[in-house]
C-alpha cells in the first residue's frame, strides 16, 4: 500500500508542479499520517459505543463499531511479561516484547504451577526432564510450556511421563523451564497507585490468586498478591504502536528512486487498505507545510473534513 | 469452569479429600459469580460500566454474607468440651448463635441464654471501695470477679429450676444419674416465671471476649453450638459459594448496590433495581423454605388425634 500512497501524494502534488518530498521526508510524514489515524481509530470506536448507546447504529454491514474493532485487533499482540523481581514485570518494550504498546488491554494470570526444572535431554519440538514425571504433575495438553532462560513460551500438545511434546521448539540442553496449567487463569486488574494501600489492607477486598491486580509504574507492572513473582505467571494482551512505515527504494533511475519491496528494512502501512485515502489526505498536508504550498494543505484539510462528517 | 465429571464429583479425580466435590453442584462459586456479573451485567451497552472489579467483588461478598445471616439457612454445627472454667470459645468464623444444647446420655438439651448476667469484669478495692493502679496507673484487676468465682465454684445461685436454684435447698429428694428428682411441685407451680422455668444449664455469650460463659453444672459437659457465619470462608475466595436459588439475587444485589451509590443514575433506575432485587430474595427465600406437600402432609394427620 505504500507505493501507491506515495504515488497519489506525489501525483497529487506535482500538479502544477507544485514540488516534490524527498523519500526519507514521505516517510516521516506516513509515520505521522499512521499514528493520526491509529489513535483516531479509538475514539471512533467510543464514539459508535455511545451511537450504538443511544440506538442510532446498526447490525450487520451496519456495525460500525466492529469495523474499528477490527482495526484496532490488527495491533493486538499476546505475551508473557518478562520478570523483573519480586512482584514486578517488565510492560512491553522493544527489548522485552519487541514492541512499544499503546494500552495494556488484559493482564492474565496463570496461577497453577504444574511442574518446573531443567531440560536434561533434546529433541525436537520436546521438552525433556528425566527428573520429573509430568503425568503424575498433572501436566496436560492446552498447558503453558515457558523456557526461564530465555524467556520464550510455548504450548503441550501431549504428554509422556519425562517427555513433553510442545508446539514450538524452544529448548536446548540444560534450560531452566516451568509449566503453567492452561485453564486456571485469573484476569489482574489495573487499579490506581491511590487505591491499592487500601485495596490491600480491605478484608474483602484484598487481591487474591482469584482476583489478582497490578498497578503500572513504568516501566514495571506491580503484581497483587506479591506471590506473582515469576516468569510465566503474567500475560499481556496489548495494542502495540503500529511500525513506522517505510518506503524503500533502490539505486535512482531517470532521477527517480525505484520502490523496492524486498529491502530488508521495508515496512508498509499495517492501517487496513479503507484508510488510504485518508493517509493521502493526511500525508498531502504535512507534504504541503514542507513546500510551503498552503493549496495542498488545504485540498488534504478539507476532504478530510468532508470524508469525516459523512462518516458520522 | 467445566462442569464437573461424574468421576470428579464422587472421587475428586482421584485426589485427596475425595469427598471435596460432594454436593457442590447446589452451589455456584464466587469467581463465577464475579465473572459472570463483569461479563453479563457490565459494559458498554449495560447499565454498569465503568465500574472496577474490587467494587463488583466488594458487593458480592457483602451480598453473600448477608445472605449467610439468615435467607441461607446453612447452620454450622460445632461440637467442644465445655472447661473447668466453663468456658467455650467461640469458633474463628462465628457471627451469630441459633441454638446451644447441651448433649448428654445421647440426648440434646437446649439451653436458655441466662436472662441476667453470669460473668463480670471486675477491679480490685480496698477496705474503702477505692479502686487500686499499679506503678504505671493502670488499674489492677483479679483473675476472676466474684461472680465468675462463684459460678465456677459451683456456689452460684441460679434463677433456672435447675439444681443451683435456691427453691430446692433443704427438699429431700432423689440424686440418680447425675440428676435431682423431687416428689412435688411437678406441674404446679402456680405462678411461675415460664421464662426461667427450665431445668437445663443457662448460658451467656460474652462476645467482645469471644466466649460462651456456661453455668457450673456444665463443667466437663459436651456443648453442641449451632451458629451462622458469614460465608466468608477463612478469606479464601475460592472456597466462597453461593447457593444456585440465591444466584440471580446476587447478580440483582451487586446491580442495585452499584447503581444506588452511582452518579447521574436516575432515580426510576435505581428504585427498578431495588424492586428486582427485593422481589428476587423473596422468590429465593419462599424456594429455600423447602415447603414439600409430603411434609405437610405428615403434619396434617396429626389433626384428628384427640387432646386428653
């Protein structure tokens, strides 16, 4: 989707002969354009909730909401929470998750330990621990397989007594991992910094296994009761920030760089193909403050505007 | 949460105590509960929304304890050894007594709460009655009052007809079993204090010291206690239940508490809520009251037999 953005803006400006943006500059006004209209996605979906509240929206075809609903699930990401210590986790960051995050959706937490130790044995797709019987643990297949020397995870799909046979290959010889049943999960909740003292000291209200909360202090997430306290316990469904697009060219020809897709550093937009004209629109108006043409900025503004109260 | 197998309900899959399971199906946890509500009852298009968890938690457990003070009917039932200092104390989760008996030669006798009081705090006095401090001003007091003395001394006397009662000095009478028989005044005591008329042991509940102060004809006796608690199961929210017939209450009960307390709720909402959840505890309680025609039944045919 990229090129084709890049090509209407320019299209677009070189009427007239208007001007042109150099690829590098394209690119940081598509970053900007993508996270205009990423962050614009939420507040659309609040302001369908409340149409849909006041019963002015519609099923089917209809469902708006459910189109940004969509939107927005493209950023969704699910992943275990790096430990840090005691009842602190690392938030998703590009050197624990490999990504930023946007919100933090749901904290999900794994609260029965089935069996732990280190793999004494290789195989593929296999985790292998002479040590212990994993039946006799009750380990079963839907449970959570965590690598504790490299923080990766991975699912049963059956169980031997010293074998276990996993959905992905994440173990070599001596790593350290534990297995989480995959049914006993307990949903934290975010509470804030001024009520959790109180929330600790209530009798009835005190969080438990049953009903786990976190506060966040960046960038650590405080798990309640303390005994959260290990890798595999925490799991983060989030929105990430989308990737910064980039348009990737190789050597110029005729004066023109020539879009290359295979680069290794290419990003397209991760927006759906719907948002491309608004991302021509958004882009046009960046592009124009760049060249000091007030006519381009204007044609962005104004079809934005009109394409935004129709979509009301 | 699946429901349970039938192997996991008579045997716990195998584990220990097999007997976990039994009869769990009557109840529906409080994690479900929870959940339930959070997913059926709050969000975008419900009348809650907004509302943390803690909150939903808080109402649930104040609902059910609620409920465990009297729709329930779940009695705890504990049985203990009454002291020689005639003391019972009362159990970790107690809130409130139903009934305390005495059970003695296979038979349960249930006791009257003492009208008057049967325990004291007391200070130490001089000769003329001024209270005594030690060295820090606090006032220095005996190990027993007076009246705790006497009654665990057996020298008390009692205002019951039971053997402390002053009446029964001085009459000949029969001792057997344990027990005083006398020839007379058997059925006419023309004007009686009924309140009082009853040969058991008394008792009296001393609750900010958490025990059960017995008469002295206890000592050594097993006391059966029948009290309710609040269900809150020693704080393990996994072990918190509710009854099915009281479920949609519940749900009606943590709606109505959050809308009442919320802003900008109106008013024919919230009294909505109040009458759903009144009605919903009277249908749960009428269902609890078990009335069986068979067991009415039962009752009914001692209507012809004949008052002699």
């Amino acid at each position: 989707m990229i090129n084709s953005v890049r090509n209407t803006v320019l299209s677009i400006l070189n009427k007239n002969n208007y001007g042109y943006i150099s690829p590098s500059d394209f690119n940081l006004f598509a970053k900007q354009a993508q996270l205009d209209i990423f962050e614009d996605y939420f507040y659309q979906y609040n302001y369908n909730i409340n149409k849909e509240n006041a019963r002015a929206s519609g099923t089917g075809y209809a469902n708006i909401t459910k189109g940004y609903e969509e939107s927005i699930n493209i950023f969704s990401e699910s992943n275990f929470l790096v430990h840090s210590s005691i009842n602190k986790f690392f938030t998703p960051s590009p050197s624990t998750t490999n990504d930023n995050y946007y919100l933090l959706n749901r904290v999900d937490i794994y609260t029965n330990l089935r069996a732990n130790g280190f793999t004494n044995g290789t195989g593929t797709n296999e985790l292998i621990d002479t040590l212990t019987d994993f039946i006799a643990s009750g380990v079963k297949a839907g449970d959570i397989v965590l690598n504790l020397t490299d923080n990766t995870s991975s699912e049963v799909v059956s169980v031997a007594t010293n074998v276990l046979t996993i959905d992905d290959d994440i173990f070599v010889l001596g790593d350290e991992f534990s297995v989480y049943s995959g049914s006993d999960i307990s949903e934290a909740e975010r509470v804030s910094q001024s009520k959790i003292s109180l929330l600790n000291s209530s009798l009835l209200t005190a969080p438990s296994n049953t009903f786990p909360v976190y506060t966040q202090e960046e960038p650590y997430l405080y798990m309640f009761p303390k005994t959260i306290n290990s890798y595999g316990a925490v799991k983060c469904q989030y929105i990430r920030y989308p990737k910064d697009p980039k348009w990737t060219y190789v050597a110029l020809s005729g004066g023109e760089p020539s879009f290359n897709a295979s680069s290794p550093d290419y990003q397209d937009f991760e927006i759906p193909i719907s948002d491309e004209p608004t991302l021509v629109l958004k882009i046009l108006q960046y592009a124009g403050m760049s060249i000091r043409e007030v006519a381009a900025t204007q044609f962005g503004q104004s079809l934005e505007n009109l394409e935004t109260q129709k979509e009301r | 949460m699946a429901y349970l197998s039938e192997y996991q309900y008579y045997e716990n899959d195998g584990n220990s105590p097999s007997n976990a399971n039994w009869g769990s199906y009557q109840y529906v946890s409080l994690k479900d509960i929870v959940n339930n509500f959070m997913l059926m009852y709050a969000g975008n298009h419900s009348l809650v929304n907004n509302e943390e968890r803690f909150k939903v938690l808080f109402h649930a457990k104040r609902g059910i304890q609620e409920l465990n003070y009297d729709a329930f009917k779940e009695i705890k039932i504990l049985e203990l050894n009454v002291s020689n200092t005639l003391k019972y104390v009362l159990p970790s989760d107690y809130v409130n007594w139903v009934r305390i008996s005495l059970y003695q030669n296979g038979v349960l006798r249930p006791m009257s709460e003492n009208i008057q009081t049967n325990w004291s705090d007391a200070y130490l006095q001089d000769n003329d009655a001024n209270i005594l401090f030690d060295i820090n001003g606090n006032i220095l007091k005996p190990e027993f009052s007076n009246i705790d003395y006497e009654r665990i001394k057996g020298t008390k006397k009692s205002i019951y007809l039971n053997p402390n009662n002053p009446q029964f000095d001085g009459f000949e009478g029969y001792y057997y079993d344990g027990e005083w028989y006398f020839d007379f005044q058997v059925g006419a005591r023309f004007g009686l204090n009924t309140e009082t008329a009853n040969f058991n042991p008394t008792f009296k509940i001393d609750k900010k010291s958490g025990v059960i102060n017995f008469s002295s004809d206890m000592a050594g006796e097993l006391c059966i206690l029948e009290y309710v608690s609040d269900g809150m199961e020693g704080g393990d929210d996994t072990q918190i239940s509710v009854n099915k017939l009281f479920e949609e209450y519940i749900y009606a009960y943590i709606e109505y508490s959050i809308l009442h307390s919320k802003l900008n709720v109106q008013e024919y909402i919230v009294r909505r809520a109040q009458k759903k959840k009144s009605s919903l505890l009277r249908n749960a309680k009428i269902r609890m009251s078990n009335i069986h025609p068979s067991r009415l039944l039962m009752n009914m045919r001692g209507r012809d037999k004949w008052l002699k």
